[in-house]
C-alpha cells in the first residue's frame, strides 16, 4: 500500500527525487537486523521494511518532512547510523529518514567543542579533535556510531571515567518536534552560537535525555554542540594493515597498564583508590573471553582456546586491571600518574604484565562489531550505573541466574560482567554480555532472559540499567524505577507528540512484543 | 566438484551482517575526515543503504527467500558495484564473513535465473567469445603493442601476459613494461596467437561458465610454453589468474601449476637485489593509487570445502583473504626509489583505497558511474596537492586519465611501468 502519493509528492518536492524512493527493493535495505538487538525477539518479529525511504540533508527539509507526515498522520522513523534495532519500521507503511546527509562538522577549537549534524561518526570527530589537540570519548557503541544520536543515548564509554557520560555533555541543539515546528536549546535560541546548553532559552535537555533517549520517538535532532576534551599534543600514528591496524602511542605520553590483581575484591578495591588518586584516563577490568580474542586469527582459533580447562579456570582465579595513562599536561604528569599507579598496586599484591602500546579499540576504533564475531549475536542487557559495589555484586547475580539459560546462551563459565570504574570513582559501570548462536533451537528462552529475567533482576538488585528503556517492559521496570516513570514518558510522549506518528510504538515496543507472544508469562 | 559461486553457499554470510557498515566506512584507525569517510563507491554515488554490501545481502536474503523479485532496481543494486572489495575487507576486520563473494554469487544467480548480466555485460562477452578481446577489435591486432625494438625470446621461464587493455588501448603500458624486462635482462615470451582476454570481465557479472571455459584455455595455453610464471602488468590479470582461476576450478591457488607475478613485484625485487637501479630524476609531486584488485583482492585464492557448526564454528579452519597480504609495500618502494618524486599517500589508502571506478563490468554498464568514481578518486588526488597519479593497471589508467579531461582537473595520469621505464 506504501504512504498517500500526495505525501510521496509532497516530500519529494522537498528532498528532490534522487533523495526518495518507495522501491520495495530499496526499502529492504532498511528491514533492521542489524546493531544492537539483531536477532532479539522484537528483530525478528517487529520489524518490517519502510514503505518509503527519505535522505534529509538539511534541518528545514527535515522539518518541512515530518510536516508532512504530520498532515498525513504517517509514522516516520529517524535513524542517523542505524545501530541499534529500535530504528527501523515496527508499523507498516512507515517513512525512514535516513539522515546520513547531515554530515556537517564544525569544531570550535578555542571554546573546545564540536557542533555535528546526526551523519557525523565518532572516528571522524575523533580525527578532526585529535588534530586540534582535543579529543571526544569514542563510545562501546563503536567508532561507527552517530555522535549527535550517541551523546543522547548516554555515550557509554570506558574514557567516560575521567570526562563523565557524554550524555551530560549535551550543549545547545536544533529539535524538530514530531510535529515539525524547531526547537531551538540553549544559547542557539539566542543567537547562531551553540556554546551552551542551559538557558538563556529552552533548556529541554532533560526531556530530550528521557531513560537513555528517545530512539527517534520524539522527534529528530538536527544539529548539537558537544564538548570537546585537551588531549596530549603528540600524535598517534596509525600503523598496520586490516585487520592489524591501531594507533601508535607516543609512550612519553599514553601508556597501557595490564596489572593481574589476586582477587575480584582486589580489582575492586584498585579501581576505588585510582579513583580517589585521580590518576588515569581510563581504568576497567578485561574479561577473559577479551584475551583469547586477542590471541585469535579467526573464530576457529578463539574456540579452540576458549573450550578449554585453561579458560575455564581462569575466571575464578585471573583478574586483570586495565589503566591507560595519559600525560595530558606533560610528560612529568606521565610519570606522576605512574608512581601513583605502581604503589597502588603494589600495596594490593598487583603484578605488571606485558601489553601493547598501541590502540586498537578505545582512542578513535571501538570495534562493537566484533562483539558478534564468537557466536554470531550478541547483546548487552545491562548498562549499570551506579556504585562500582552495586555494579559488581549485580553482576554476579546475573552470572549465576544466566546458568539457568545457558544454552542458548553461550557458556562463559560464570563470567560475572565487564565493570569499570567511571567518573574517577564517583561512579561504576557494568555492561553483561551475552552471546548465543541464532540458528539455535530455544531461541525463545533467550528471549525471556533478555526481556524479562535481567529487569526483575534489576528491580531486586536496585541497579539502575540503562537499557531497560529498550530490552525491559515499561509496564514492569516503569513501576518500579519510581516516580513511575512510564507515566512520565507517556505524559512526554502525549505532550510532544499527540498525533503519536514519531517511531510509535518506541519506547514501548518490548511491552508490545511481550503482548503478542504466549511464550512469556506476564507476572509483574 | 565445490560450486564456489553457489549463492546458497553464503546465506550465513548474508545473515550474519550485522549493519555496523565495515563494508562502508574507511577503517576507522585510517578514517581521514567526514569527506574522506567513505570508501565504497557505489553508496557514495547512490546513497541508499540497498547500494552497500549490508544491504545487498538484505536484498539478495530477500530475493532468495521469494520475498523480492526480479526488477529492474534489483539488477541495478546488484551490478551497480565494482565488486572492488572495499566492503569485503572493511567487514573482515572484525567479522569471518564473506560479503564480496556473496556478491559475486548473487550476479552468478543473476545469469542462473536468466535475469543478468546486463545488455552492456552480454555485449562484453560476445566480443570475447568472437575476437577474444573485450573491446571486440580484430584478434589479429592484439600482437601489434609488440615493435620492432622489443627483444622477445622464443623460449623464456616467464610469460609477459599484457590483458587486452595494455594490447589494444593503453600499448604504452605493455610496451613499457617489455622494455623494462629487456633492461633487466629477464628474457620473456608471449602466448603470441594464443594471447586471449583473461576472463575477467565474465566472472565479474557472473558468467563464470563462460570465464572457465576461457581459463582453461588459457592455462593450457601457457602450459604449452612450458613456462611456469605469468608476469602482468593488468591488476586485473594478476587477480584473475591468481583467484578467479583457481576459485572457478575449486583449488587453491598453490595447487596450479604456475606462479602470478606483478611487474612492480619483480621490479621490487630486482631493484632489492642491485640488478635494476632508478636513477633518472623525475621532478613531480605524485600519489599512487593502489588497484584494488592488486592491493586489498591480490591475496590468493585458498580453497575451503566443509562444514558450518555450532556458533558458525567451520570444520576444517579456513584462511580468509582479508586483504591483509595484498600488493602494497613494493609499488611504494619502488615510487620511493625513483629520484626527483616527491611521494604522497592520498587519504584513503591501500586496503581503504577508493575504486577507480572501472572494475566489476561498471565501465560497461554504468559508464556516469564509472567516471563519477574516477573523478571522486582524482578529487582526493588534489587534496594532497598531487599532480600526477600513478597506478599499476591499464584500467586505472584509462578511465582516470578520461575524467581528469572530461572534467578538466589537469592532473597527469601515469601507469607506474611509464614511470620505472622513465627513470631507468
């Protein structure tokens, strides 16, 4: 059936003809499958190919779009690098607004921040900021990621632990409400300088922010100012051939640290006093499957290590600190930061290991890509954080409740989660990582595990998920993460967005999908 | 016998992308800028997802599935691709999979079906079964690039096969390229009236009965010589002999019984070993452009045949080509050697090296596209404030050379055979 051919006309005197199509060929492209979510239950039984595909290139023509939609009352759906499965047509006869023309990149070097239109990656930040001294924390989310969408959705990044969650980085912004009219944040209401966030003018931040964003359901901003870091002034060579490429450090300034501590109690206690030292650029535990990874020329060669005693073993008895030191100032900070770290960890029983002084997937590469290269599909379904304590003890209930799932998950020997601490120790992290092979037979339970066990888990443990805004029923964790929250986006959502056309039925989508299917027990 | 263009054979590979477009971005260690960023050309030019490997994979599920048919847009976000291999190995840096020879098995579906090539591609290939050359010219004509001034053995471990754009078009290339051989004295042959089209441009829009029919002659061809190594100065030559040949007939390229070598492989060595020096100078500001099926597709051919278990686990382990090993190092040196060349690298280099446009039967088919490709390549030329561009294939050469002049960028086109020669 696809949108009112007045519609298709309309918008397409808007973009012109080359930036349009409705060829089912095309749209197919646009199925979802992909990023964060692929293969969960809502990829694989929501998501459906656009009717229409649309590539925007400037805020007026995105504003002019959605107007249209608007008239028409069809559901549109915003997506800048499509990485994760919520961007991508859940109603049928849907507009996709691919945004990958707004690329428009802008650095204010002096006032030391970056103004990016929602095409914009992070590895492109990262080299133009890197040349100007300066540097953005390339998020997990991967180096491939929109900036401008990232930044909303938190940013999650191991760099975070010295420049916080991008999230709160947030400066002024161009928004073009779900029914079209721009809204203009911070001191770009003023004028056309996007220094600042707060007032002068709307400050809207928080309702753009809602849970961990909006995933284009309220709307789609066009243009953001982010901050931007003083980095260390050498630069980072980059050397090698793929899949062998990094970057170079200069060791006068940027140094790795793998210390193997004796216990998790120990790794805990290490990452609270390099907090409190405020030493470090970044500091985090390496999950073992991340050494043999590391060891492997293909998926073959992880396995034959990996299915192993050796392996097994190792997650009760290794634990390794990972710091990165940067000489931001000079070389002497450098070397401060070093003692400071070397009794640290001498005074915990820490012994230095060896490591490579190069970067391949923190500085300006973040590969989330290989996240999926052990078995095929992977999610996180925690993004805690909270205290370092909370964080760390979550984790190790999620370990022992995965067990009762484990096949289809794959088996990481009781793996208790990748933490970090964040925020010089003010705050900690823990992403928990699941992996499964997709051609399995009990994909349903996989299912339960993500959607359901993990946010009960959360309720029970008190851990503040991020991602339950997208892989939790609102109807369950909104209840529960108080003032009930799901009222508070519902109240948003009406608000913003009365004719509800923007990505409905984001962020309901689970509580949706949890609907349509007899295999989950609807007990909250 | 292993079908290894099969399309069936890479449903996992197609199923297992999971969008992070690899296939798209320049490695994001290398990534130079927002204009830079992109080294697939046909998403550059058509900026539609369907136009990157991620979503021709989604597509070609789709088409086998019964979900998508046939059309006229499906043949075109099928063949409006040089197969240049930018997506294949950006993917592989982070994932085994396969997305370049699922690509090339979807055109062989194509031809299966009755649904491809493309008129331009069947035209290509009757030229090639009548004259043996793409351009359709008279067969005899293809010996004339050889002059009186070239000394050609009657006998030689080594044969100079120049491909049909060095014998027809760009004569100066293979004509370089003997004279060099005649400096060095490398006594060479030809295949003479044997010398035929390599086959390329048949398995690249999926006739690949056709390409192995042409395969076999021509390796039967340089049996009879009894020499065991092929020298080209064609990138496209070079791959085709030493991956499609042994990909067609599932082997891997150590079991044919012959050895592949580049003219900038053996000038590389020969200059190493003292028996060949540049010493002419010559004063230019020059970039190289590596070909893509020289640098990130040179890699051999390595047969695989097994099975896929739990996790995608292969049994037996297989090698992937992941452009690790391709041609890089020794054009460089060799530019490097040469006196009076002030060498810069272009942004988006060696595995991340943006098409030239010609390749995957493009130049027939989709001619705007083709120069579109060639002239975004010469802009990044002139963001390193280059005059020149050497390559190392006549293909390179030719559409580069043609969208400098069409859209008047004065930048001075080279085959790197012309610049050695120059310089010796």
């Amino acid at each position: 059936m696809g949108i009112p051919q007045e519609a298709y006309k309309a918008i397409e005197d808007i973009v012109g003809p080359e930036y349009i199509t409705d060829d089912p060929v095309i749209a197919r492209a646009y199925l979802g499958r992909l990023g964060h979510g692929k293969d969960t239950g809502i990829d694989l039984q929501m998501n459906l190919p656009p009717a229409c595909v649309v590539l925007p290139r400037t805020t007026q023509e995105v504003q002019a779009i959605i107007k249209v939609a608007y008239r028409y009352k069809v559901n549109y759906v915003p997506a800048s690098t499509f990485w994760i499965s919520h961007c991508a047509a859940k109603r049928p006869n849907s507009i996709l607004l691919d945004l990958k023309r707004m690329n428009d990149l802008e650095i204010d070097e002096e006032n030391m921040y970056a103004v990016v239109g929602p095409g914009v990656i992070y590895s492109q930040l990262q080299e133009e900021a890197m040349k100007r001294g300066l540097y953005t924390t390339v998020p997990g989310g991967g180096a491939q990621v929109s900036v401008l969408a990232n930044h909303i959705n938190w940013g999650l990044s191991p760099l975070n632990y010295r420049n916080g969650i991008p999230g709160r980085r947030l400066m002024a912004a161009e928004w073009v409400l779900p029914n079209g009219e721009l809204v203009k944040l911070g001191s770009l209401s003023l004028q056309n300088d996007p220094f600042h966030g707060e007032g002068p003018g709307p400050d809207l931040r928080g309702a753009l922010r809602g849970w961990i964003g909006w995933f284009g359901a309220m709307g789609v901003v066009t243009k953001l100012s982010v901050k931007l870091f003083p980095f260390q002034t050498e630069r980072l060579e980059p050397v090698g051939i793929s899949p062998h490429t990094a970057l170079q450090f200069p060791t006068n300034r940027m140094r790795w640290y793998n210390y193997r501590v004796p216990s998790r109690e120990a790794l805990v206690d290490v990452m609270y006093e390099i907090g409190k030292a405020e030493i470090s650029a970044a500091v985090t535990k390496v999950p073992i499957q991340w050494r043999y990874i590391a060891k492997a020329t293909c998926k073959e060669e992880f396995w034959e290590g990996y299915d192993s005693d050796e392996a097994r073993s190792q997650i009760g008895n290794t634990h390794i600190c990972r710091v990165l030191l940067v000489g931001y100032t000079s070389e002497e900070q450098l070397e401060y930061e070093e003692r400071v770290l070397t009794d640290i960890m001498e005074a915990y029983g820490g012994k230095l290991g060896r490591t490579r002084q190069s970067d391949e997937s923190w500085i300006k590469n973040a590969d989330s890509a290989g996240m999926w290269w052990m078995t095929g599909a992977y999610t996180s379904v925690q993004v805690t954080v909270d205290t370092l304590d909370c964080g760390v003890k979550g984790g190790e209930a999620f370990a022992e409740a995965k067990k009762d799932y484990t096949p289809p998950l794959m088996d990481d020997y009781g793996e208790p989660g990748w933490f970090q601490v964040s925020e010089l120790g003010h705050m900690g992290y823990l992403e928990f990582l699941n992996y499964w092979d997709p051609d399995d037979e009990d994909l349903e339970k996989k299912d339960i595990w993500v959607y359901i066990t993990v946010p009960k888990l959360d309720i029970e443990f008190g851990l503040f998920n991020g991602f339950n805004i997208y892989t939790s029923p609102m109807n369950m964790t909104g209840k529960a993460f108080g003032p009930n929250c799901k009222d508070w986006f519902e109240k948003l959502k009406q608000t913003y967005d009365p004719a509800r056309i923007s990505n409905i039925p984001v962020p309901w989508d689970v509580d949706e999908f949890v609907e349509q299917v007899d295999f989950i027990k609807k007990d909250w | 016998m292993k079908d290894n263009y099969e399309i069936n054979n890479y449903t996992y590979d197609m199923d297992r992308c999971i969008g992070c477009k690899g296939c798209v971005w320049v490695d994001h260690i290398y990534m130079p800028n927002v204009r830079f960023g992109v080294k697939c050309p046909s998403n550059a030019y058509k900026l539609f997802d369907a136009y990157a490997a991620m979503g021709r994979e989604k597509i070609g599920l789709a088409l086998l599935s019964g979900d998508l048919d046939y059309s006229p847009s499906l043949l075109d976000v099928i063949y409006m691709c040089q197969l240049c291999g930018a997506c294949d190995a950006g993917c592989k840096r982070n994932l085994d999979l396969e997305p370049l020879a699922a690509l090339e098995s979807l055109r062989v579906k194509c031809v299966r079906d009755g649904q491809g090539p493309l008129p331009a591609h069947k035209k290509v290939a009757k030229n090639i079964a009548e004259k043996g050359n793409r351009y359709g010219a008279p067969a005899q004509n293809r010996l004339e690039w050889m002059t009186d001034d070239l000394r050609i053995s009657q006998s030689a471990d080594v044969v100079y096969f120049p491909g049909c754009a060095a014998s027809y078009v760009e004569k100066e290339i293979s004509q370089a390229t003997a004279k060099i051989l005649n400096r060095a004295n490398i006594n060479f042959v030809t295949l003479e009236k044997n010398d035929h089209c390599c086959g390329h441009p048949l398995v690249s829009v999926g006739l690949v009965d056709d390409a192995k029919e042409v395969a076999q002659k021509n390796i039967q061809a340089l049996a009879k010589t009894g020499a065991k190594t092929i020298l080209t100065s064609c990138a496209e030559c070079y791959k085709t002999w030493m991956v499609d040949y042994p990909k067609l007939f599932s082997k891997s390229y150590e079991e044919m019984d012959y050895e592949v070598l580049h003219l900038v492989e053996l000038v590389s060595n020969l200059i190493n070993d003292g028996a060949l020096s540049l010493t002419k100078g010559l004063e230019m500001r020059a970039t190289y452009h590596d070909p893509c099926h020289l640098g990130r597709q040179g890699e051999p051919w390595t047969e695989w045949d097994g099975t896929r278990g739990r996790y995608g686990i292969l049994t037996p382990k297989k090698s992937y080509r992941r452009g690790t090993n391709g041609v890089y190092q020794a054009p460089r040196d060799i530019l490097a050697k040469t006196p009076g060349l002030d060498v810069v690298e272009m942004p988006r280099m060696r595995e991340n090296a943006f098409c030239c446009g010609a390749g995957g039967g493009v130049s027939d088919a989709y001619p705007d596209f083709a120069m579109w490709s060639a002239a975004e390549r010469l802009s990044e030329v002139q963001s390193v404030a280059a005059e020149a561009v050497v390559s190392a294939c006549p293909y390179c050469k030719k559409i580069f050379r043609d969208a400098s002049e069409e859209n008047k960028m004065n930048i001075k086109v080279f085959d790197i055979s012309e610049i050695i020669l120059a310089s010796l």
